[in-house]
C-alpha cells in the first residue's frame, strides 16, 4: 500500500489571514460557480469556505492526511460539503464523462507534472456548459527556491496558459494578470532574497495596504504583468 503523503508545511498556516487577496480570487470566480463543485487541494478550506455559498454542492478533494482530516473536521455537519481524501490524478481519472459543473484550482496546477493531461480530463468530465475556474504562480522571471519549497513545475505567462486551456477544448471567458503589484515584493523577497518561507506579518500588511491598491488599479485596466494568473473557461461542445 502506498501512503499519502503528510503535509509538513507552515505556509497554509502563514497566509490564512489574507482576507482581502481571498476574497478578491472568490470575487472574480463567483459569477461562474454553480451546481456540482471540485475544489481541488482545497488544503485547509479557506477558499472552500468562501466557495461554499455559490455551489449547490461542493466535493473537497485533498491528498494530504492530515488536511483531509482537518477539512473534515472543519465541515462536520454540511451535508452539501463532502471531503475526499486523494490525489487529483487519481480521482479526475475516475470521474465520469460530463459530470461535474465547476471545477476549482487555487495554486494547484503549478503542482502537476502533465498539466495538459490534466487539463485534457478536466474537460471530459465537465458538463457542457461546465467552467473551468483556474488561478496559478505567474511570470518565469519570479521563479525562485520558494517555488521549489512549494513544489512548484512552473511559473505561466498567459499566452502559454491560454494556449493550453484552449487546445483541450475549452473556450476562454476571461483570463488576465493578476496582483501586479505583487511582482516586486514577491522578486525582492523571494527571488533576489532567497527566503524560503512566508512572513505571516509581511504577508498580513500587503494584504492589508497592497491587494486594494492593486484591486482597484486592476478595477480601472488590466495590467500588462502580474504575480498571478486567474482564468475562467468553459466547456462549450
């Protein structure tokens, strides 16, 4: 039997309170949520939480242990919540054709060696009509040894995740940068710096002084680069 890994990281725990960067991520996927949703590595359920209010029913699937153990605890009673404890290789390859609606990814394709594989089984148990909620690590330049504590394969750019949504079917409804202001203190830290972790208090001011600013710049015009990409597709066929 082969077991699971354990998740050992504190950095879930360290960007917990970034209540505006989580609620600006909910703000831009709600209008696409409904029906059946996958959140995949929904970790602690912190964007599950959020999630919850625009799905009929959300299914959490989690590979770690002892975060599936938590999401259990966290959502004991919802009957409209269920938690599956397994990796999403193995259960997007389990699902039948054309059954699910939505289908969540907040930084978890970054974490997948065959991306287009999985993109490719995305869109096969989609519903016609079912979209494809994405947001990932941006701008190759920003790569950095935080991204391999984090276990990332990549950093996108947007013509590059565009192209590969598209060529597995799906029709993009709106794709952009995100979090531009991000950029510098995520290459000064992280990149030039070298840190290997999160400051929780750092991390707590930006959300705090950075994400409205750059919220309401990105309100007026969509910025030409930014440390993320966030993207809604749709399976149109």
């Amino acid at each position: 039997m082969t077991l699971k890994p354990k998740y050992e990281g504190r950095e879930l725990e360290a960007l917990q309170g970034l209540s505006n960067y989580q609620k600006w991520i909910i703000d831009y996927f709600k209008p696409y949520l409904y029906g059946q949703c996958i959140e995949y590595g929904a970790g602690t359920g912190t964007y599950s939480a959020l999630l919850q209010p625009y799905a009929e029913r959300l299914i959490l699937v989690e590979p770690s242990p002892n975060l599936a153990a938590e999401l259990r605890s966290r959502f004991e009673g919802e009957k409209e919540i269920s938690v599956i404890e397994d990796s999403l290789e193995t259960h997007v390859s389990d699902r039948e054709d054309s059954s699910t609606d939505t289908i969540v990814l907040i930084n978890v394709l970054e974490h997948i060696k065959d991306d287009k594989n999985i993109l490719d089984e995305f869109f096969r148990v989609l519903k016609p009509g079912g979209n494809l909620l994405l947001f990932v690590p941006a701008l190759n330049f920003l790569f950095s040894n935080m991204d391999r504590v984090l276990k990332h394969y990549r950093r996108y750019n947007l013509k590059d995740l565009g192209s590969i949504v598209e060529d597995s079917g799906f029709t993009i409804i709106d794709a952009r940068y995100f979090d531009f202001l991000g950029i510098f203190p995520w290459w000064l830290i992280f990149t030039l710096g070298g840190k290997e972790e999160f400051n929780s208090k750092l991390s707590v001011l930006y959300d705090r002084l950075g994400v409205p600013a750059s919220r309401f710049i990105e309100g007026l015009a969509q910025p030409l680069f930014g440390k993320n990409i966030i993207l809604a597709a749709r399976h149109d066929q």
